[in-house]
C-alpha cells in the first residue's frame, strides 16, 4: 500500500492515512502546461528553475521553518545518541511545556507509565534502551502535567484497531511546544498492546500516541515505545462502542468517552 505525504502544518497527527487517488488528467494538457511553465521560470529570473526544483526534491519543504535544535538540551550522550530536539510553536493548537532533558535521559531498562482516566486505570511499560527519548519526553510531559483533562480523542476500527490519546486539546492537532526523532522502526511490529507514537512525518514525535487493540499491518514510521501491562481491557470496552466516523483519515470521535485524568511515570 501507497501512503500519501504527511499533513502541513496545522493538520492532525494521523498513524493511519489512507491513500488519496490522484484525479485522471489529460497527458497532452500536462506536457503543455509544463513546458509554458518552464518558459515563463526561465524568463522570470535564472536561478528561480532550480529553487524551485530544490523545493520539488525536498518533498515540498525546504527546512526554512524548522527551528534548528536546542543547544543545551539535545547534546548526544557519552553513547552518541541524539534525539533531533527541536522547539516548535505550541499556538495555535497546544501547550507549551519547555524542552526535556535529553541529553540525561535514562537510556536504559524500562520505566511504568501510569494512565489514570474515567474508565479506569492503564499501565505501560516503556522500553528506555530501544526508546530513551520517547520515555525522557512522557515522563516530563506526565511532570507537567501535560495531559491531565484530554480525551482520547479518535478511535480507528476498520482495518486498523487503535485508540489515539495524548492530545490534551481533543481536536487532533494538539501537540507541545517541541519536536523530536523518531525511534526503534527496525523490523518494528503494531500487535494488540503495542503503544506508539502518532506523528505528522519523519521526526515530529510531540505528545499523541495510539494504542494498538488487535493485531495488525501498518508501516513502521510510527515510533513503538512501550507494551500495555495491565487495563487493555478499558481500551477494549471503547472499542465495542465504536465511533462517530468524523474523521476523514479514518474512524472517528469514540461514542463512549475516555479522558484521561492523570499521566505518571516512574
């Protein structure tokens, strides 16, 4: 299966795309548009062809907009990781929470990431040595208490079974103010209680994450991080009540809700 590139800016962190089919156009029209464009480039300036076939290569974005990493809180550690941190605007969508420490993140053994919400408790482990920064990130976001009130807001169904969570706005597009790598994709699998993290693209990791309910197929662009321990079952009963298909990248706002009261880890 083709995936589409993913959402611009502003655009909600989806795990699950579904493929767009491009409109049938007339071949002939095509090659005589692209040719009286090319004309008019060249004769506009010399150097306006090649900025533009720069930006066509960079998949449409040439980097001017991505704040450059912060010094002081991404130096790679004595292992030589680096987790590509990045400050980003929390507005118009978001909370700003400051950056994590991740140059002194654990990278190591494993850590429990407590879910307390309305239908009850959800616990995870997460894996420090495959995942340091993604733990490093929901451990400050839990210290901030960055989730506490969000719903999970977005229940997936059809050929792929997932509860998406960790956006504290409910709309989708709720993210904080940074941005980090992704991690662990290797040979990386979606099985019942796998939890990942849902994303807009290649390194823009920030706070929303999927629990995967049933096995199945998914790309490994999405960072797995952790194993649901104990209260699958909670994410089980939000899935027997299905959805209200809002969401045109698929499924929907969950008919019976889940919020999420408090995040620890420890």
């Amino acid at each position: 299966m083709t995936y589409p590139p993913p959402p611009a800016p502003g655009q909600p962190y989806q795990p699950y795309p579904p493929p767009v089919p491009a409109p049938a156009k007339s071949r002939r029209g095509l090659v005589i548009g692209l040719v009286v464009g090319a004309v008019v480039l060249v004769l506009l300036c010399a150097g306006c062809l090649t900025t533009a076939l720069v930006y066509y290569l960079n998949d449409g974005s040439d980097g001017s907009d991505a704040a450059p990493p912060i010094s002081g809180g991404d130096t790679p550690s004595a292992g030589g990781v680096s987790c590509g941190a990045r400050s980003q605007p929390a507005e118009p969508v978001g909370k700003a929470v400051g950056m994590p420490d991740f140059a002194g993140a654990p990278r190591s053994g494993t850590v429990t990431m407590r879910i307390a919400t309305n239908l009850g408790g959800i616990t995870i482990a997460m894996d420090r040595a495959a995942t340091p920064c993604t733990a490093a990130s929901f451990a400050h976001l839990a210290a901030k208490h960055y989730f506490d009130g969000g719903p999970c807001h977005r229940l997936v169904t059809e050929g792929l079974s997932i509860l998406q969570c960790g956006d504290p706005t409910g709309t989708g597009m709720g993210r904080p103010d940074y941005a980090f790598t992704d991690e662990n994709l290797t040979g990386a699998r979606y099985t019942r209680g796998v939890v990942a993290m849902a994303n807009s693209g290649a390194g823009t990791n920030g706070g929303q994450f999927f629990i995967v309910f049933k096995d199945g197929e998914l790309d490994p662009l999405y960072t797995p991080f952790g194993m649901v321990t104990s209260g699958l079952e909670i994410v089980d009963q939000v899935a027997a009540g299905g959805h209200d298909n809002s969401i045109s990248a698929g499924g929907g706002k969950p008919t019976v809700e889940i919020k999420i009261q408090a995040v620890t880890v420890s």
